[in-house]
C-alpha cells in the first residue's frame, strides 16, 4: 500500500495506490492554511481510503522550496503557517508508515509529466508551470535533476526596473504573469479575462521565460502546465513556441513547447514516480549495506 499527496498553494490531493502503478479515486480539499489541521485533514483522507492499513511509503510535493534533507519548507507565500514546520515528522507521527518523501509540488508534477504525460521519453524536460504562482523542474533521464535547494524559475527578473506595469510594482516572473499577478492587474479572475490581447501579451512574456529557461537547462522540450496554461482561456502554447522561436537565436535547435496532459493530477501521477523511485533507492541502500 501506498499514498500519494499533492499539496497545493489552494487545492491538495490524496491518493492511495495498492501496487504502486496506479492509483485509486482521489479525494480533493481546500488546502487548509493551518499547518496541524492540514496534516491532520491529509492523515485521515489516507486512513480512510486505505482502511487503516499500514503504508509501505508515502510521498508528494509541497507548494514552495524545501530544506536540504527536504522535510520542511523554507518560504511560501501561499502557505505561511507552514513554513519551518516539521512537515516528514508530523506525516509519521499521524500516518502508519516509516516512510515519507517530500518535494516541491512543481519538481513533483513535472516528473509526472516525465514518466505518464507530454514529456514521456524526453531525455531532458523542462517542466514550467502558470498557476496561483510560477514553478517548474527540470527533469533528466526521468529524474528530478540535482539541485542545492531547488527550482524556482518563477522567480526569475523580468522586468529589471518595474517599469512594465507600474500598477504591480513587480520585476518576478511570478509577479507579472502568474494568475494572482493577473487578478491584481486587472482587479479580476484571470478566467474572467477575456480580451486576447491580454492571453497574446502572456505568451510573449512566457517566451521570455522559457528562453531564459534555455539558455540555462537547454531541454529538447519543455511542458506547459497550470490553470493558465490548461485553464479557459489560456495563454495559447502555439503561440508561446512562435515568440519562443522569435527571441531565441543563440541554439540552431529549440526546445519542443508542449502542453501538459495530465491536468489536475500530475502532482498525484509524479508523486507516484517519485516514491517508486525512493523506495528503489532504500532497497539498493539496503543491499549494498548488507553486502558489505
């Protein structure tokens, strides 16, 4: 038995999975801004679809980046009251496992993309998400590449002295054509955004991202995911990947733009990958231990 998480800035996700390569109906929830009720919510949606039985390990991601030993979050600005907090150990003390693996939401859905979506068989994948914020991974032979702390492509400067929307005051990425950047600007629902011109501006400013993206990571391709991307209306793909073509000259060859497939429940698919992958990696530990 195994059970799967994906806690979103506004939405969190349960799953549990009986053979590790599937998994059953997920329950979806507000995600709760108190850290103890959200971890209580999380354990007992885990207990009731597994009917109280023991996991072999649980795992997900966490809106935000994570500590080096990845059990608690450094900063985040959709969930405050859960920074710093013990996030591996309250998961154990309220879950019947010995195992628990956590990472950032975005590194999360992007694997799922890697191994079950868009990027499937892409040896090198950036995976860039528009949502509530802005995140993305990057994703190698099928694995969340090596970092120090983490990926925050949102974070990214974009506009160096402010000066593109003066009503926003911002220079982030995640500052300007995030969905809450939009609500802001326009004192709206992005859905209820309408006029093209806007979705067309979106995807020219995206282009400057994954052009950034490029330079950086040089991926052979880079999936598109989140509510502004797959939502309606969207910032359309095939227009990113035209201004992407237009402002990227540096490489004869560019990165393929997709649109991610697998909607709401990447985080749940990638978080299924990643802890078949850690509890491989505990086995081949355990081996070489005993062998030695």
């Amino acid at each position: 038995m195994y059970g799967y998480f994906d806690i979103g800035g506004t939405k969190t996700r349960v799953a549990v999975s009986r053979d590790g390569k599937s998994f059953g109906e997920p329950v979806k929830f507000d995600t709760p801004q108190d850290f103890e009720e959200g971890i209580h919510r999380i354990s007992e949606e885990l207990r009731k679809l597994s009917g109280d039985q023991v996991f072999l390990a649980i795992g997900g991601g966490i809106a935000g980046p994570l500590n080096h030993e990845r059990t608690t979050l450094l900063m985040a600005p959709h969930l405050p009251q859960w920074v710093g907090k013990p996030i591996v150990e309250a998961l154990l003390a309220n879950v019947r496992t010995h195992h628990v693996y956590l990472e950032n939401d975005s590194a999360i859905v992007g694997l799922g993309e890697s191994h079950y979506g868009a990027g499937k068989g892409d040896a090198i994948m950036a995976y860039i998400t528009v949502s509530t914020g802005v995140g993305g991974v990057r994703i190698v032979d099928g694995h969340i590449d090596r970092s120090s702390i983490g990926f925050e492509p949102g974070h990214q400067i974009l506009d160096i002295d402010k000066t593109m929307f003066p009503e926003l005051h911002a220079d982030e990425a995640e500052e300007i054509i995030s969905g809450t950047a939009i609500a802001e600007r326009f004192h709206k629902k992005a859905y209820e955004v309408t006029d093209p011109a806007v979705w067309e501006e979106l995807a020219k400013l995206l282009a400057y991202l994954l052009n950034n993206v490029t330079v950086f990571w040089s991926p052979d391709s880079i999936v598109l995911g989140g509510s502004m991307v797959v939502g309606d209306p969207a910032i359309p793909v095939d227009r990113v990947a035209y201004h992407l073509d237009q402002i990227l000259t540096i490489f004869p060859k560019k990165p393929v733009v997709k649109e991610a497939t697998l909607k709401d429940l990447g985080g749940l698919y990638g978080a299924m990958a990643f802890v078949a992958q850690r509890a491989n990696t505990l086995i081949i530990s355990h081996i070489k231990s005993n062998s030695q």
